[in-house]
C-alpha cells in the first residue's frame, strides 16, 4: 500500500518537474500553506552582502598586486606655462632691482647730507674760533663729494664773511682773500668791506673801530 501511494506520488513530481516545478519548491509550497517557515540561506542581504565583499577583494587585489609603475604613460600630467613662469620671474626680479637701486640712492643721499652738515659744522666752529685750520678742514670733510669743498661753493658766502667782519674774525678774512676766485661769489658791498677791513691799520681795535668810519663814508 505504501509503495503504491510512494510510486504515486513520485510520478506526481516527475510531472510536476517536468512542467517547471522542483521538487524543494512543491515542499516549500506545501510547508508555506501549512504556516511552516524554512530557514533559506540564501537570502538577497545575504547575496548583497558576498557580492560586497568580492567587489572588495577585486579592489584590493587590484591596488596591492598591481604594478601600477609598468603603465605605458603618466597617470597624472602636470601641464606649466614655462615662458610666462620665466617672464614672472624676470619681471620680479626687475622690480627687485629697482627697489635696491632706489634703496641705494637714498643711502647715498643721506650720507651726503650728513657730509654737508658736517662742513657747515667745521665752517661755523672755524669761525666762532677765529681758526682757519678748521676752515681748511671743511674743503675734505664730506667723503662724498666729488671734489673739495672750495669757499666759491659756500652757499651763502655774504652772510658768513660779513659775520667774521663784524666779530672781528682777521684770520678767518685771511683764509677767505687767500682762496681761489674768493671775490666772484662776494656782492660788491661785502666785497668792499672785506678790502677796507684787511687795509685797514693793524691791531684789532683799530680795523673794528675804523672799518664802520670808512664804509659809512663810501656809502654816504
């Protein structure tokens, strides 16, 4: 009885699996109208899951195993404008240039003046001083003047003669009658009084007593 109901059914499958029905899948049915759940491995989070990790062990391979420095060419190429990359260094070092010429310049400038003031330094000490030497010395004080300070280049020669005439300042007025061209940066009126002063009689109270007398006379 038995084998007759197994022969049954087994002719039952052969029918059902020749229409496209397996035989796991006619059990699960069978199960699933009974409310009997079957484990299934695999699962489709399952199946995501192991395509996850075999995508990520290509990569890997990939990366680790790959000698990447046998590629035929670059894999990244850096492009650079070297003429416009030369012209900007130029043009820099230009403007470099200008700036330590300019900054150079000004040194020179400033040395010069500081020269200038120490000429004027000499020339006043000189004549409070009544010291001809420190006069002398005036001419090659500035190291950066072309040249020696000659008393034709004073800048105001008028006012510096007239004060050594009116403090009665004899060798400075000697010093100044013996330079080069002495008259030619004198006006004609301190250039009078400079010849009636060192005409005068000698002694110092004499030619500053009589120097006023005579001047005043000429003008008048």
């Amino acid at each position: 009885m038995n084998q007759r109901v197994e022969n049954e059914l087994r002719s039952i499958l052969n029918e059902l699996e020749s229409m496209g029905h397996g035989e796991s899948e006619l059990i699960l049915d069978c199960l699933k109208r009974d409310h009997i759940q079957v484990a299934r491995w695999w699962r489709p989070s399952r199946v995501m899951i192991v395509a996850m990790f075999l995508v990520g062990g290509i990569c890997c391979h990939l990366f680790l195993f790959t000698d990447l420095s046998s590629a035929p060419g670059p894999l990244v190429t850096v492009q650079s404008d070297v003429a416009a990359i030369r012209h900007g260094l130029e043009s820099e070092n230009k403007r470099l240039t200008r700036e330590v010429n300019r900054k150079e310049k000004e040194i020179d400038r400033l040395d010069y003046h500081n020269g200038c003031k120490t000429e004027t330094m000499l020339i006043f000490k000189g004549v409070l001083e009544d010291n001809p030497a420190l006069l002398e010395r005036s001419k090659t004080a500035n190291e950066t003047r072309t040249g020696s300070f000659e008393f034709i280049n004073w800048r105001t020669p008028d006012k510096v003669v007239d004060w050594m005439i009116r403090d009665n300042k004899y060798k400075c007025l000697e010093w100044v009658t013996s330079q080069p061209r002495w008259n030619s940066c004198l006006s004609i009126e301190i250039y009078h009084k400079v010849l009636i002063y060192t005409e005068a009689p000698s002694g110092f109270e004499e030619k500053a007593e009589s120097i006023s007398s005579i001047f005043d006379s000429i003008v008048l």
